[in-house]
C-alpha cells in the first residue's frame, strides 16, 4: 500500500485559507508563514484570518505601488484600484515640471482622506520632490500615515477634510490627491466582511448617493488649488459622470479616466488659469 504523502505546512494552511473563502489562499499562505516567528504565531496569525480579519491587518502592512505601506488595525486597506490614481497624479506632476519655469518651487502636493497615507507616500517615493501634506479625520488613521509619510519628509495633518491644513497652502496646491469614501450607504452591507466589519465605516459610507464627501471636496478645491492646479478623485464607473458634473459645477474643467487593467475610475478636475482653456 502507497505511503500517504504528509502536506507540507503550507499546503495546509492553503487548503484552510481557501476553505475560509480567501480567494488567494496560497499567496496568502505563503505571507503568514514568512511573517511568522513561530508555529504558535502562525496560528495566532491563520486564525484571525479565518475569521475574516483583513490580511494587511495581521500583516502589518500593505503592498502599493511597490512599496510597504504600514497598516494598523482599523485603518483602510490601500486597494490595488488606488494606484491607478497615483499614476495618474505622478503623470501630471512630470508634464508640469517639464515646462520651464524661473525659480520654481517644489511642487505643493495634498494626500486628502489620506487613511494610511498610501497615496501620498507612493507620491514621495514615486514621482520626484514635493511639499507633501497629508490629512485625515481619524485620529488612528493619521497616526498610522505618519508612521509611512514623515520619514518621506511630508506633514500629516488630523481633521476634516480641508480644515487641518496650514493656511498658507491656499492658492498654492498643485495637485489634491482624494480617494474619499464613494459608497452609497445602503450599499455597505453588501461588501466583503473584512471591509464592512473591519475598516471603519467612514472610510466607506459616501452617503445616501455616495457622493457627499465628494461634493464637499469639489466646493472647496478652487479656494486651495494653484491656477494650472489639479484635484484627482477616485470614484465608481457608475458614478463618474456625476462626479465630473460636481467638479464642473463648482468651476473646475472635468474628465473622466479609466483603467481596465486596474478596473479603476479617477475624475481630474483642473482649475484652468484666468483667460485659458
């Protein structure tokens, strides 16, 4: 009679992830035992995901952009989707600084509802030097932001939206990067369990419509931007047309971008200096 082959300790813990629902049992596996410094860690670790606690949580951090994004427990997940936005904002930052400028300044750049300051770390890191200012209105949120976006030489900022950041930045912001919360609020009970569960709900809820914050965002941005300056917002493929109406409604040129690579939505509204186009 044939020997019974012995799983290997990752194939075991595969098998129990993907039982669990995990979609990517044996990347995650794989993870968990790296991460582990010991079999009783390891199970510590394998159970608190089986019960539905995000990966990035138990881990410590997140993979965006190429870089490790510190993670606590109850901050927002960085989402693969987000880095669609970066690129989009890096590539903005490259087209300005390629026009010839006398004395120009390092570029004002503001991460808003930054969360774990993923966006404006992968900003820091990515796209060349800028004034960076981050903000959030969750007080774990910022300590976690500062943890990635101080040693990048950036300043987190804690309150709503626009109101904890210096004043002298008004008129000065090249660019706002914003992945505020877009899902309507009946729409929250019908997300994986390790975000409704595990993330705060106002990283999620954008209200009845899902727009609210962005409205809010959009009726703010002229007092901040610098003229040529521009507000990047994340948002639904469902929702985009409305959200390029806000922008244009509160003044600001709008157009809609798109990855099907990263199924990833991102409306740009620029705020097009006095006489142009």
């Amino acid at each position: 009679m044939p020997a019974i082959r012995q799983l290997s300790p990752h194939e075991t813990l595969t098998a129990r992830l993907r039982a669990s629902g995990c979609v990517f049992a044996e990347d995650e596996a794989r993870l968990l035992i790296d991460a582990a410094p010991t079999p009783e860690a390891l199970e510590a670790m394998a159970s608190r995901r089986v019960a539905g606690l995000p990966l990035e949580h138990i881990l410590g951090w997140a993979e965006f952009c190429g870089l490790r994004i510190a993670v606590d427990t109850g901050v927002f997940v960085p989402r693969r989707r987000t880095e669609f936005l970066v690129r989009q904002a890096a590539a903005l930052l490259d087209t300005w600084r390629i026009v010839p400028g006398p004395g120009r300044a390092a570029p004002v750049v503001v991460d808003l509802c930054c969360g774990s300051g993923a966006v404006g770390a992968a900003l820091a890191a990515l796209a060349g030097p800028a004034e960076l200012h981050c903000a959030d209105i969750d007080p774990t949120a910022v300590a976690c932001a500062r943890t990635n976006v101080l040693p990048l030489g950036g300043e987190v900022h804690e309150g709503d939206l626009y109101a904890p950041l210096p004043a002298g930045l008004r008129g000065r912001v090249r660019l706002l990067a914003v992945n505020a919360p877009y899902v309507p609020s009946a729409d929250i009970e019908t997300m994986p369990q390790e975000a409704r569960v595990h993330e705060p709900r106002a990283c999620l809820d954008g209200g009845a419509d899902g727009l609210e914050v962005q409205r809010r965002v959009a009726a703010g941005a002229r007092e901040w931007l610098v003229p040529g300056g521009h507000v990047l917002i994340e948002t639904s493929r469902r929702q985009a047309a409305q959200t390029a109406g806000i922008f244009r409604r509160h003044g600001l040129a709008a157009r809609v971008l798109r990855s099907e690579e990263l199924g990833a939505t991102v409306v740009a509204g620029a705020l097009v200096p006095s006489g142009g186009r």
